[in-house]
C-alpha cells in the first residue's frame, strides 16, 4: 500500500506544514498498514483560502449547472472502475467484512453520484413568477459559499460522497475533513477527482483529528458546516456555528427501534434485524438496537433472535463467509465490552454473546455479537449509542405503549415497524419520531430520499432534492421594466428607491 506524504489541498499535492504523521491501523491485525500526512492549522488555512478564492472569483460557483453535472458523471464512471480496489481498502482500514465492502461501503457512492447528477440535472435552478404588486418576481438558487464538510470513520466513502457531490454540484467549495482511522480511501477520492479537471482551489481533502476538526468548523473563511458524528460533537459544532450565525447541518447519534407488531413472522424479523441492527458490526448511527416485541410473543422473538446471532460467523473480514468484522479501534472495542458489562450490571438478561474475545480469535479488535432480553428502556444499554453489535429486546403490552417506548429516546434517527398488515405499520409508523423509517425494511437509505433525523439526531437533510438545496441559498429579485425603473418607487414605508438592473441571481 502507497503512504501519501503529501496533502491534497485546493486540487493539488501539496507538502504539509509539518513532519507529523497519522499511523491507519488494521482492526484485523492491529499493525500498522499505512502512515499518511497529519494537517496542521497551518494546512487548513491554506486549504480555506484557496477554497475562498475559488469561490469568490473563481469559475466553478458560475459555471452552468449542466457542466458541472457532466464532470460529476464522469467522476462517477471513474469511480465504479475502481470500486473493487476501493473496498479492499476499506476493509483493510476500518475491518467491514469484504461482502458489506463491496455491497455498501463501495457500491453505493457510485449509484449516488449518479443520482445526485440526476437530481441537478432535473433541478428548477430559477423560477420566474408573477407578483402581485406589479413587478415580476424571479427565485433563483445560488451556492451557500465555501464548506466545511467533516465525516467519521463508519461509513467513510458513503459519507464523503454524500457531502462532497451535492455541495459541488450546488457550485460550492469544499474543505472536507475525513477521519484519520479512514484516511486511506479518502486519498483515493483525491485521486479520482484529480482526473476530472475541476478549477483549481475547489476541493481539498484533509483527513486528520479532533483539533483540525475544530479548527476548520472555527474558521472564518468557512459558509456553512456539514458535520456528521456524535451528538456530543454535534452540540459543539452547533454552538460555534450558531455563534459565527454560519449554516449548520448536522446528522449525529441515534438509538433507534424496531417495532415487532404481534402478527409479525420471527424468522423474517430475526433476518431483518442482522441489517437493522448489525449491519456493519452495528457501526451505524441507523442501527435500531432496540428491537420492541409484544410480551405475549416475547419467546418466539427473543428465540429467533438468538439463533440467528449465535450462528454469525465473526472473524477475518476478508473472508467472504464473515458477518461481523472486527470495531475499528480497540477503544472502540473497550467501550462495547462496557456496555454489555453495564447490561449485565443493570439486569438485563445475556442471551448470547458477551465480553469475551469471540472463540478462536487470539487479537484484534473483536466483540462478540451480543443480545439482551429483559430489557429495561429506562436503562443506559437502551438510551445510549453504543456503536457496536448489541442488541436489546424489550416488551411492550400493545401498539399505543409501543409507539410510547419508540419515542421515549433523546434520538430520532431511523426506525422500523414489521407486520405483514401494512395499513397498520404505517399508521404506527407515522407516530414514531424519526427522520428515516421503513415497514418491513430496516430503513430506506435511497439517494433520492431524503435523510436525516429528529431530536438529538441532528438538524437538516442529506440526499434527495432535500440534500442538494442544504448547499444552495434561495436569492428573489424584483423586476420592473426599464421605462418604469427610471421612475422611482415607493417602499412599503413610503421612501423612494430606484430601480435596480438584475444581476447574479440564478445565473448557476
């Protein structure tokens, strides 16, 4: 594997301000696979200000939306040429069994690149309308300015793509800070679009920890953060945006549930819920760990359950028969093995799984797919992100109590309902507070639908038309002929104005 020692700033291979170095690790072997540059401050302003200048007097925010769907289909097709190499490099750095890498971590960016394409491609970027005060009204849609765009280690190409290709396609600048446990496919994004032929200073790539983070959402050259991570960062974020009156967007933590309704088949639940709730070692902040079952059938469930989870294949994550890949980090290890301790402190019952090292696994950073029965809601392990293979069964008495305990949660993400009668799940769906839910489904994560959640799972949408005009200010401008504009006109308190010749607006 090539280390890049150098940072890829305003589209160009630049050497750091420093020497320091990040160390990408196997979660798998726990060696040292790679060493890549660590930005500095120093990295960032420069990152800002080219970013700033390409924004500011630069060709990309004025280009025709056409042409910049154009480079970002032909960003795409280079993208799916490499989408094998892509997720062996993803399941060398953060240990996602091979089969999610190739079906999630590195399929689905391709597919949203061209659905993103297709959303700008079809977008109404101006609307002419008649006013009613005699003047026409034009509503144009022009980018926000210069991003700051700061993604996690989870889903680390799903995630960048979802940032970076709308907020370039609404003609913005991007600063994008990737997590440094995941630095490596990050540089292979930054090689991708150096083939494209965007202007110089559009985008840069700096992957790198807490500290550059910070910094980058502080600074004063950034318009608008998209920020996704924990919802204590997220408060963070929030208050320095809030401060500086900067756009925010924030998708943050959540502890969704999966409401099991009383004619629901166990088989087909127990399945479901190895994507609803592990999907990716349960590393989602989709993962509806809370698993609601009605009391009466509790055994059934909880039985289904178990046998589908005991029965995991759980190991070398290049091994195409491995479900459940190693944590990213041995404090990430640390802390599930705390919370399946703090389950056991607090009651729960333990069904499978545990603190232990799964059998035959000597290192690496391994957690035992563990379920709970007898699960109070009230408890830490059931409203607490744990970001790890863990699931929680908990009893409900009928539907109105089971919608009770789904939103009784500081989080509102995703979340699910399984019946075969879908009159009745949508209906239960449509009470549960959460951004993203599915019926008979873990959750839709389609690029054309909208995402995103409630209360403390963040503010504002990603994908979808939704997501792209996250990136976009909305400008009106009021015309009135060139004979009457000479003529000056009264405001609605009574001042006199000349008329003013449009310029700029929807000009995207």
């Amino acid at each position: 594997m090539s280390p890049r020692h150098q940072l890829y700033i305003g589209g160009q291979w630049l050497d750091p301000a420093t020497s320091a170095t990040i160390e990408v690790i196997s979660p798998h072997t726990e060696q040292v696979i790679a060493r890549v540059a660590d930005p500095a401050t120093a990295d960032v302003d420069r990152a800002v200000a080219a970013a700033r200048s390409a924004f500011d007097t630069g060709p990309w925010p004025r280009t025709d939306p056409q042409e910049r769907v154009a480079i970002i289909r032909e960003l795409a097709r280079f993208y799916r040429a490499r989408e094998d190499e892509l997720a062996q490099l993803i399941t060398t750095e953060m240990g996602a069994p091979i089969t999610f890498s190739r079906s999630a971590h590195a399929k689905l960016p391709g597919i949203m690149m061209s659905a993103f394409a297709d959303i700008a491609a079809n977008y109404r970027w101006r609307d002419t309308r008649a006013g009613f005060l005699g003047r026409d009204v034009v509503v144009g849609h022009e980018p926000v300015g210069v991003v700051a765009a700061i993604i996690p280690w989870n889903m680390p190409m799903f995630l960048l793509v979802g940032k970076l290709i709308p907020a370039l396609l609404a003609g913005c600048a991007v600063v994008l800070k990737p997590s440094p446990e995941t630095a490596l496919d990050a540089h292979h994004m930054a090689e991708l679009l150096d083939r494209v032929g965007l202007p110089p200073g559009v985008v840069s790539i700096l992957p790198g920890g807490r500290e550059v983070g910070r910094y980058l959402v502080a600074h004063p050259g950034v318009d608008k953060v998209s920020f996704t991570g924990s919802t204590g960062a997220g408060r963070q974020v929030a208050e320095v945006c809030g401060a500086a009156l900067r756009r925010v967007s924030l998708e943050l933590g959540g502890k969704s549930a999966a409401v099991v309704l009383d004619d629901a088949d166990p088989g087909a639940v127990a399945t479901g819920m190895l994507v609803a709730g592990l999907m990716n070692g349960g590393q989602a902040c989709v993962a509806q760990t809370r698993v609601l079952v009605p009391r009466r059938r509790e055994h059934e469930f909880v039985d289904a359950l178990a046998g589908v989870i005991e029965n995991l294949t759980v190991g070398d994550p290049f091994d195409p028969a491995t479900r459940i890949g190693p944590m990213v980090s041995h404090r990430q290890q640390q802390r599930v093995r705390d919370y399946i301790e703090l389950g056991q402190r607090a009651g729960a019952r333990l069904l499978v799984g545990g603190t232990d090292l799964p059998e035959g696994i000597e290192r690496g950073w391994y957690v035992r797919p563990t379920l709970f029965a007898d699960v109070d809601n009230s408890s830490r392990i059931a409203q607490e992100e744990i970001f790890g293979p863990v699931l929680s069964v908990i009893t409900y008495t009928d539907d109105e109590h089971a919608i009770q305990l789904a939103n009784d949660s500081e989080y509102g993400l995703s979340g699910s309902v399984w019946s075969p009668d879908l009159e009745r799940a949508t209906a239960i769906a449509r009470r549960v507070r959460a951004g993203t839910l599915g019926i008979n489904e873990p959750y839709s994560m389609d690029p054309v639908a909208p995402f995103g959640g409630v209360k403390n799972s963040g503010i504002g949408r990603e994908f979808g038309t939704e997501g792209l005009e996250s990136y976009l200010d909305t400008v009106s401008l009021s015309i009135r002929s060139a004979a009457k504009a000479m003529v000056p006109q009264p405001d609605t308190a009574g001042t006199a104005r000349a008329g003013a010749p449009p310029s700029g607006i929807g000009s995207s």
